[in-house]
C-alpha cells in the first residue's frame, strides 16, 4: 500500500472517530489495496488499524456498524447507540 493510501485510510478512521461516520467506496478499497476482488485482507487491515486508533485513545475495543450503501460502505461508531424510534417516543 502506497503512503498517501495508507494516509487516507487512517484519515476515514480518523473522521469515524471524530464524527460516529464515514464512506468507503470501493472503488478506493480496490485502488488502496491494489485488490481485484475483496476479500478478508482489506478488511482484517482496516480492523487493526481501528483498533490501534481506540487503543491511542485509551478507549475500551469495538466493533464499527457496517452498511452497505450505493458504490461502497459507511461505517458507524456510537458509544452510546440508540434507535430512531426511542427518540421519537
């Protein structure tokens, strides 16, 4: 993986954290990854490094909400998640 790719990636990381969400298209998975299918290793990578990202943070391990979504994924981070429908009681 190139440098600014390997940058990229973190900076997502970086706006999950900060914002509870982010894209990834796939067309950037495959270009980042220099993948032509995706399998595990992209995703065994993103992993590890959102893990290290909480561990900086001194934040206790887990696992981003993932959907996908036209032309790629969003991923979810909520300390405290919740439903629409609770809010709307």
């Amino acid at each position: 993986m190139l440098k600014r790719h390997v940058e990229q990636v973190w900076t997502r990381l970086d706006e999950l954290y900060a914002n509870g969400t982010t894209f990834m298209s796939w067309g950037e998975i495959y270009h980042w990854y220099k993948v032509e299918r995706i399998s595990k290793t992209p995703w065994r990578d993103i992993k590890a490094r959102w893990d290290e990202l909480l561990e900086e943070k001194g934040e206790e391990p887990s696992d981003p909400y993932v959907a996908q979504v036209g032309g790629g994924i969003s991923l979810f981070f909520a300390r405290k998640p919740s439903r629409l429908s609770s809010l709307a009681k």
